[in-house]
C-alpha cells in the first residue's frame, strides 16, 4: 500500500486529521534523536500491537505523552479495530515482521512530515 496515498486518505479524516506534534513532543524528538524514536516506534508495535490477544485493545495506546503515540492516532495504527478499519489487518492474529514493519515505516512518515511543517 503507497503510503503517501495512505497519508492523504488518512488526512481527510475529521478524527484522523486533528493529530499533530506539539512543542514538546517536537523537542523530545529533537532531544533524542530519529532514530531513538524509530527504536521507540518498533518497540511499542512490537508489544502493544503485534500480539493475536490484547487485552486491552482500543485503549493500548494514549492519545499524548509520546510522539509515536500521536502518530499512532494519526496514521491508525493504535489499535487492531483501527488496523482492521483501516488496512483489512484481520484481529486475532500476530502480526508478521513485515507488517510491523509497514507501521513503523508510516508511522515515521508521518512524524517526519509533520517535523518538516513545524519549522
């Protein structure tokens, strides 16, 4: 899937379009650096998202505190209800590498997009 189509559907989203990066997260990324967020990006995927069962699906994933987190809401990638709505990702079952992969990839887009419209 282009992930730039994605970004665009995404962005017609009343819900999905009102995610940005503030100050803080801004500077947090600044701070720690891309590639820490890109570590922080996969890590999270990993735990929260890949598992077959999560037990507190559609609320794993906090709407602030991080700027993943926000990318997250952003690109749809916060939940497996979202993932499903979203990208036909069926629930109950792990996702693959790739698949994680794809996330974390669209995930940085985003945030990379948006760090390029707050300068």
């Amino acid at each position: 899937m282009d992930m730039e189509k994605v970004l665009y559907q995404l962005d017609k989203s009343k819900f999905r379009s009102r995610f940005h990066l503030k100050e803080k997260e801004i500077d947090y990324i600044k701070e720690k650096g891309m590639k820490v967020i890109e570590e922080h990006a996969h890590d999270f995927v990993r735990k929260r998202l890949a598992p077959a069962t999560i037990l507190n699906d559609g609320k794993q994933t906090p709407m602030r505190g991080h700027p993943v987190f926000i990318a997250q809401h952003a690109t749809a990638t916060c939940c497996r209800g979202c993932l499903f709505k979203w990208y036909r990702i069926p629930k109950n079952i792990e996702l693959t590498e790739e698949q994680q992969n794809y996330i974390v990839s669209l995930i940085m887009l985003w945030i990379s997009k948006e760090l390029s419209t707050s300068f």
